[in-house]
C-alpha cells in the first residue's frame, strides 16, 4: 500500500524547471511520477493515502553536506553567544550564568565572534576571570578553532605559561608572556581532560533537539563529523543508532569518521558505507588547517592584515601522506577540512600520491581559498568539494582584508568551480553557521548579508543560479555520500524524501527565503515535520 502526494508544485531537480503533477510512493520509495490522473488509475488497488499538498512546493528532501549534529544540538542546550554583538554583552551572558551555575561547575557557551563586535578585541582570560573567579569557564569561538578559557579552566587542565603550544596548535600569550586564555586549533584539545565526562542521556538530548530542529528547517539528513568529540567512538555512535533507529527519529546521517578513532572504527568490522538505510559511515575525516577568524587558516602568503603568519599546518606533510596511506588501507576516501589555499595543496599532493580506490570520491571541506593552478588539478581527479554558501553571508567584507584584494579572485568561487565541471555540495557547518538550509541558498544566489541595510553583493560573478543553490542542498549532497543513484532526485526508485516549501523560490525574489517557514518535512514516506 502506498501514498499519493498532489495539489502542489512538484520539481524533480533532474532538470531545470522540471515538474510532475503527482508522485505515488510505497515502502519508503518512489514508486511513479505523472499526472493525478494516471496515477490515481494506475495505482489504485495499492494508494492507502492521499496527502494534499495543498499548494506547496515539493523538492527532493534537502541534506546538509557539511555539519556537527551532535554540536548543532549542544547549542541549543548550552550558552549561545553567537548573536551578540558586543564583548559587554558576551561578559554579561557568562555573569549571568555564574548565578545559575553551581560554583566549581563549568560553564560552557558557544558562537563569540569579535567580527559581529563593534570593537572586535577578543574576549580574554582576565575579563572572564572578574566575573566568574569561582567557575570554569571555557567559550568556543564560532568557527570552532579557537576558544577563550579562564583561570580555574586552564588551572584544572594543568596548563601554564611553561606549557608548549602542541604541533598543530598555539596557546597565545600577551606582551607580558602570561596565558591570554585564547587556545588555537590542537591546543583547544590540552582542555578537553579537564572537561566533565559526557553521558549517552546528554550525547541523545543533543541528537533529538538537533533532528527536531534540522526537520522543522526542512533537512531531512545530514552529512555529520561527531564521532571523536564526546570521549567513545562507541557511545557516541550507539547513540546514533539509539535516537535514528530505535527510537525512530528518521533522519538520514552519513558519520565522517575522524583518524583519531578509525581503529575503534575499524575494530567494530565497520566498512564506508556500512551501516543502514538511516545510520551509515562515510569518509575519513582529516584536518589540515585552521580558520580564518583566529588567523589559522594554512595560506601560501602572509595574512594581509598580519604578516607575522599564514596560519598554522595541523599535520606535516609528512604526517597527510601517511594518513591518506591508511584510508587506502581500509579502503576509505578522505574529507579533509582545508580553508587555505596552502593547506588545500598539501592534502592534493597527498591525494596524487596515494590515489583513491574503487571510484571513491575524496571531499575537501570549505575549499575557500584557492588559486588557478589548484582547480586546473583536481578537475581530472574523483574529487567532491563541500563548500558553505553561507560563509559568504559571514565573512564578507573582513576576509577581504584578511587575505589582501589582490588575492581574491578564486576564492569563495562557486560559480567558476561549477563552471569548470568541479562537484560541489552544499552545507552549513552548523553549528559555526546556521543549520538552515534557505540561508545558505540565499547566501549561494544572492552573495549578499542579510544583515546589511547596503545589500552589498560580494563578488557578483559568482552569485549562483536558483537551480544551481538548490542543487547543492539536494543532487550535490546525494553525490558527495554516493547516493546519486537513490536520493537527491525525484525519481522512480528514489528515496521518497521531500521538502515542501510554502513558495516557488523559482518564481519568488529571493530575499522571501529569509521569511519562508517550511511547510512540510518527509523521511522515508513518514512526515516528519508539519507546520
């Protein structure tokens, strides 16, 4: 028995502009496309259901490409900086805390960012010092690679101005020689003993408010890296499987599996692409550079706006090499987080030296910042680059001085990278952006911050097509996980999987993106989410 879905704007996504009438789908899969009237005869000893679509919209269902589930969910149970738009505001949040907080118990916020802030000094150990002595506090910068610890936070990690700043990572001091509190990249991981154990209860909290949350925004899976924050590669992945499968929170996550805890992987006869329908492992998950708020991004010249460094190499190249060798031991692709262009260099030398296997295709995560030389490269190669249309919306115009005017022509390119045949996909990497899949499109077609009463379009020649931002969120993440023969299109055989908006992006400015509330979420045939 099945479902007959109708009354509404259905896109296939095959094509551009391409529409059926109606769609019958039975045992989680699209069965026939057509019109009402063909499908009504055809299928009418097996259609339990009509559901009236009732104008809306039908897409294939929209995945995330890129983003921390399990981190998504933690911000909204934790401190969340990230709309604050003063260090006085960040401050006075943390005080607040401290009168909620048991003394001598952590307090944990996310999302500062100095580039919102009118003075964008960062946030220091002495100012959190003054207004919480009696409490650990440790807060992560929005971009994930740099965090702001107090004293009683360092003191519990054992870390002091004697301690050396690990490969791959800086602890920053002042003119004076005394900690700042800032902690770059690996040094962040000098703090992580000290932080308090993390239970399964917390770790499915988290995953059920991030699902919640990612189906009322109209995702209906995403491509998530959480495996080797939460202490256990195997609590936290039996977590995934306790919230998706057995308590039936359909949503389909494709787990990158960090290097850190690919022998655990690997000890539970675990394989890429093993898994179920719903719970399944991808690539190898490597990082080979920073961010290009704290300055760590891995760039082939001195930042503009401080030529002291190019940003911090988390691995030698030495290291990549002998990385890559034991995916291709375990019969893995790599995706491999790389910002600047440098970093990006590094891992394709890696790549061409230890070639993926069985048409397997490697991803390079965020791919912002690059040179001719390195699209001409990866052209031929079976390589996917996941890129945040959104980090356009976040980053313009400070990037520009960051990296130098002279230096910006192929970066954040989407348009010139679809242009040249590269595939990409579209992500958030929430929670370093917001999870909503219309803001990154938004972001992808019009390169323009909602925020900015100028509407200032940054870098104009790349702004992308409607079909092309759309594309990214379905066709490009169904081929960047391998699935481009069962979702990401509207098709017989597909997964039945849909996005139902209340309006036809097609046919609407975009800026109504920004103040669309999804209509309808469908996983495997089951409405997920309705509003």
């Amino acid at each position: 028995m099945g479902t007959l879905w109708h009354n509404g704007t259905i896109y296939t996504m095959a094509e551009e502009g391409q529409t059926v009438e109606a769609l019958f789908t039975s045992d989680g899969i699209i069965k026939d496309m057509g019109t009402l009237v063909e499908l009504k005869e055809k299928w009418k000893a097996e259609i339990e259901e009509k559901i009236d679509l009732e104008g809306g919209v039908l897409f294939p269902g929209f995945v995330d490409s890129h983003m921390h589930l399990i981190g998504h969910g933690e911000t909204l149970m934790r401190l969340n900086l990230s709309k604050l738009t003063s260090k006085q505001d960040v401050l006075k949040a943390v005080q607040e805390r401290t009168t909620e907080v048991p003394e001598g118990q952590w307090i944990i916020g996310d999302g500062w960012n100095e580039n919102l802030w009118e003075q964008p000094d960062v946030l220091t150990r002495e100012e959190l010092d003054s207004i919480a002595p009696d409490h650990p506090v440790m807060l992560n910068r929005i971009c994930r690679h740099a965090i702001v610890a107090n004293s009683r936070a360092l003191e519990n990690a054992g870390i002091h101005e004697g301690t050396p700043s690990p490969t791959g990572g800086v602890i920053e001091k002042d003119t004076n020689g005394m900690l700042n509190g800032l902690l770059k990249d690996k040094a962040q991981d000098l703090l992580t003993p000290a932080l308090p154990d993390i239970s399964s209860q917390y770790l499915e909290e988290a995953l059920t408010r991030a699902i919640k949350s990612c189906w009322s925004l109209g995702l209906v899976g995403g491509h998530t890296e959480d495996l080797s924050y939460y202490g256990d590669f195997n609590k936290t992945y039996q977590s995934f499987l306790n919230i998706i499968e057995q308590q039936e929170m359909k949503f389909r996550a494709h787990l990158l599996v960090h290097h850190t805890v690919v022998e655990d992987w690997k000890k539970g006869n675990h394989s890429f692409l093993s898994g179920g329908p719903f719970v399944e492992f991808g690539a190898m998950k490597i990082f080979s550079d920073g961010a290009l708020g704290g300055r760590t991004a891995l760039l082939s010249h001195p930042y503009a706006d401080d030529p002291s460094t190019n940003g911090v190499e988390i691995h030698s190249k030495e290291t990549l090499e002998m990385l890559l060798k034991k995916a291709r031991e375990y019969d893995m692709p790599i995706a491999v987080h790389t910002i600047g262009d440098l970093a990006f260099e590094h891992v394709l030398d890696a790549v061409e030296l230890y070639p993926t296997v069985d048409n397997r295709r490697d991803r390079f995560i965020h791919a912002q910042i690059l040179r001719r030389e390195l699209i001409d490269r990866i052209k031929p190669l079976p390589i996917v680059l996941d890129i945040q249309p959104r980090f356009v919306a976040s980053d313009f115009p400070w990037v520009i001085e960051r990296i130098g005017a002279d230096k910006m022509e192929y970066n954040y390119a989407w348009k010139l990278l679809l242009d040249e045949g590269i595939p990409c996909s579209g992500g958030s990497d929430a929670p370093i952006e917001p999870v909503d899949p219309l803001l990154g499109i938004h972001a992808a077609v019009t390169r323009t911050n909602p925020l900015d009463p100028e509407k200032t379009v940054y870098q104009p020649e790349q702004r992308l097509s409607m079909y092309e931002a759309i594309s990214l969120f379905t066709k490009g993440s169904a081929y960047a996980c391998h699935h481009e023969h069962n979702r990401g299109m509207l098709q017989p055989g597909f997964d039945a999987d849909f996005t139902v908006l209340p309006i036809d992006p097609f046919r609407e400015n975009p800026d109504e993106l920004l103040n669309t509330k999804v209509k309808m979420t469908i996983v495997d045939e089951t409405i997920v989410y309705q509003s």
